[in-house]
C-alpha cells in the first residue's frame, strides 16, 4: 500500500521544482520521490540510527530461532559458547543503519537503505 507525504514549500520553489522535473525529463511526482530517497540516504550516511522492530516485523526464520533460543535458555549452559553449540544464534529486536556483520567485518544496513530502495523503486517503475 503506498502512502502520501506532503510538505509546505513555497510556491516560488514550487515552480522551480516543476521546472527542474522537466529540464530532467521527470514527471514532477517521480522527481519528488526521487529527491525524498536521495534525502534520507544522506541525512542518515553518518548518524547512527537503531529502530526496535515490531512483533510483525521478525522474519519467519527469526522467530523459528527466537523459539530455538528461548529452549536453549532453558538448559543448562556453563557458558555463550555452548549454547552457541547448542545452535544459538542471537536474533536482532533492532533495525540499525549501522550494524557490524561480525562473518564480514562489514558494517549493514537494514534500515535506511532498503527503505530508500523501496523509495526509488516507486519513482523509477
């Protein structure tokens, strides 16, 4: 389901924008969505920003180890690494923009990037 965002510019830059949009060979609404993907992707790239998620948000893979992890809690472990033997593996209640992928050494992004994505995809589909 796609939603609409409004904002108050002035009608000046209004104009300006509708020019800009056909100097680009862009529907002014494409241009728009466009510029709000583009928006996020930066006002985010240095900040760090965690989001807890929502029940509905867990994936099915992620409940189906949440459930796993909730009997491995219940045994007795002397230590992490047991029950990491055991088959647990912790399950992130956060989206973050800036998650360290400890395989990878890299750092993920599964919250803003994918939303900008989605952004984009709506503009240029």
């Amino acid at each position: 389901m796609n939603c609409t965002v409004s904002i108050k510019i002035s009608a000046e830059d209004l104009s300006m924008l509708r020019r800009i949009a056909k100097a680009e060979n862009r529907r002014f609404e494409d241009l728009t969505q466009l510029l709000f993907a583009e928006g996020l992707d930066y006002f985010f790239c240095e900040e760090i920003l965690s989001v807890k998620k929502l029940p509905n948000e867990y994936t099915p893979q992620e409940k189906k180890q949440e459930e796993l992890n909730n009997k491995i809690r219940k045994q007795n472990h002397d230590s992490f690494a047991e029950m990491e033997a055991a088959g647990y593996i912790v399950v992130q209640d956060y989206f973050s923009n800036h998650r360290h992928d400890i395989e990878t050494k890299e750092y993920q992004d599964d919250l803003i990037k994918p939303m900008v994505q989605r952004l984009r995809d709506i503009a240029t589909n």
